[in-house]
C-alpha cells in the first residue's frame, strides 16, 4: 500500500540514486585538481585552491545525506529536516564559492 511517499520500488530507486550522487561527489573530493575553477591554477594558489574546493565537496555531501535522511523520516520532523538540509546545501556552496574565489585571488596577490 503506497503512503504520501510514494511506493516502495520508487522510495528504493530514489535512494539508491541519492547515495550514488552523494559517494560520487565523496569520491570526487578526493580529487579536486579535477573541478573547474573559475581562474588559472598556478604553483603560488593551487594547494590553497584545491583544499578549498575539496571541503566545499565535503560539506556539499554532508548537506546531501541530511536530505537524504529528511525523506525517510515521517511527518513534521522530515520538514524541518529537509529544511535544514536545503539551508545547509545552499550555505555550504556559497561560502565555498567565494572561499575558493579568494584562494585563487591570494595567489595572484603574492605574485
């Protein structure tokens, strides 16, 4: 009998798809000289560049498993979950954009 949720082939698929996104994006901050940056590495900013590109990766996952977990919950809890998931995605991105942005730009100051 299917809930608000959906049926269980659907709910199963659905998980399955987020906890390949989320190992994807786990496995992909391992290797973060293979983002692409909005302005040339060089020798003086690449190891600054890619720790930052690499948490914001990290924190990115983070965000996506607490997602992942708002949909399995139940009722007025999951909202809030899911909340909070959305607002950490979109915190997490932001400030590792602009963290990035300066990474890349103290690199080209000390040049």
């Amino acid at each position: 009998m299917p809930d608000g949720s959906g049926r269980r082939p659907e709910m199963l698929w659905g998980s399955l798809a987020m906890l390949a996104t989320i190992a994807l994006i786990a496995w992909g901050s391992k290797y973060p000289a293979r983002l692409n940056y909005p302005f040339q590495i060089t020798g003086q900013n690449a190891q600054q560049v890619y720790r930052e590109g690499e948490r914001t990766l990290a924190l990115v996952a983070g965000a996506l498993t607490v997602l992942d977990l708002a949909r399995g919950g139940v009722g007025g809890a999951s909202a809030g979950l899911e909340a909070a998931g959305l607002l950490l995605l979109a915190t997490a991105m932001a400030i590792g954009i602009i963290r990035i942005i300066r990474a890349g730009r103290t690199g080209e100051q000390q040049s």
